[in-house]
C-alpha cells in the first residue's frame, strides 16, 4: 500500500529527474552555442578577390607577429592582419630572395625549388607563444590550417598550398606553410596578380570588391613548399 509519503517521495524524484532532463538540454544547448559562435568568430569571409594593382616587398607590419626583418608581397598584408587578429600567429618566414638594393632577406637555403617563398606570397607560421613541442599552444594553428585547408590537398581560395599535418617537413610542433593563388611568375619576381581576402583595407566604399579582368591564368602547380629547418640556441624557429 502507497501512503501519503510515498506518493510524495515519487513526485519528488519525477521532479528532479525531470529537472535534470532540463538542465542536460540547456548544457546542450549552450554547448551547441559556444560551437557556433567560435565557428562563427573564425569563419573566414565569403568571397575572394584578385589583386591586380602592382605589388611591392614590404616589411611585415608591426600590427603581425613576426621574426625581425621578414617581409611578403604588400598585397598580401592585409589578409596577415586578418588573421592575426583572429589567431595567435608569429611569422617566422616570408619572402625570400634578394632586394633592390643587393641585401638578401629570408631563409632562402631552406626552401624547395619553386617555393611561393621567393614571390614574396607565402609564410610560415607558428604559434605565438609556442614552442617546438605539439601542445596546447598549438590548436589555434591547428584550426588555422583546417579552415585554410580542411581536406587534405584541397585549399580553399585564396590558398594555393597549405602544409600542415601530413606534409613532410609540416605539422603540428613543426610549422603551418600558407601559400597565396597567384599568377605564374619567375623566382624572385612578383606575380601579376594576387588572390586574397575583400577585408576592404584598400576599398574604397560602396565599390564593387570583384573587379572585372579577362580570365588569369593557372596558377603555377602545387604543392610548393619546402622543408622546415628548426634552430635550436634560443633563435625563433625557421619555416619552409
């Protein structure tokens, strides 16, 4: 026979298992929340643009983490603030090749034949307070290189080549290789044109971000990218 206590001890626990029904749905639902928003945050943006406006090698601004004296094709330099201002990146390589002026910046020993290196279009990229050592401090580059690349040998535009995890010389305690689609263009030349992200620091507004060009050609086969040389002795990492 049920009692009065009884049927009020099984209302209670219905209560509760109801309760935690509730608040395993809620947990869930923030869960899924949280997901889409860090989804949301690194997203990159929805189009891409070719550059055709003439190109120049330029010091990498301070506004990017990098390796003293590392330089890239100035087109290119807002797609690397975009990024560091949503990863935690430091540029330990960028053009590599010789100057107007004679001087020779880069690591161009380390690099394979063909690298977007010597176009100034490529960087390689650790963490910004990492080490050598595949750790925590390495997921955000992680995330970098699946959303640059989230299946392996398939960039996604504006990136002709992404080495990463799988890649000899790649990987995760070793370096993150990006490379920029761009016209063919011989060693230590710049391309003709450059395919990178409409972030609009060089738009004026209310204009179109695609600008209308015969179609380029091909970009140069892939993958280029080259081997990393690591230094030990308290230098900052060298990349391919």
């Amino acid at each position: 026979m049920f009692t009065r206590g009884n049927r009020l001890n099984r209302g209670a626990s219905r209560w509760y298992a109801r309760r935690a029904h509730i608040e395993a749905f809620v947990l869930l639902a923030l869960i899924a929340l949280a997901a889409w928003t860090v989804t949301l945050a690194s997203a990159g943006p929805d189009s891409m643009r070719l550059v055709y406006a003439t190109g120049k090698i330029v010091p990498i601004p301070a506004s990017v983490p990098h390796e003293a004296g590392d330089m890239v094709d100035s087109r290119i330099v807002p797609d690397l603030r975009w990024l560091a201002a949503r990863y935690p990146i430091y540029v330990t390589d960028g053009y590599s090749g010789p100057l107007p002026d004679g001087e020779h910046v880069g690591c161009d020993n380390c690099h394979v034949k063909g690298s977007d290196h010597y176009n100034g279009v490529a960087v390689d990229l650790v963490p910004l307070h990492g080490g050598t050592i595949c750790d925590a401090s390495w997921k955000p580059i992680t995330r970098l290189a699946l959303w640059a690349e989230p299946e392996q040998n398939k960039p996604i535009p504006p990136f002709r080549w992404v080495g990463y995890n799988g890649d000899e010389g790649h990987g995760c305690g070793n370096h993150l290789h990006l490379s920029w689609n761009h016209a063919p263009a011989a060693r230590y030349a710049l391309a003709e044109w450059v395919e990178t992200f409409p972030t609009g620091e060089t738009e004026e507004a209310g204009k179109p971000r695609h600008k209308k060009a015969p179609q380029p050609k091909p970009p140069p086969p892939g993958p280029e990218g080259g081997v990393s040389v690591f230094q030990s002795g308290g230098l900052s990492p060298r990349g391919d």
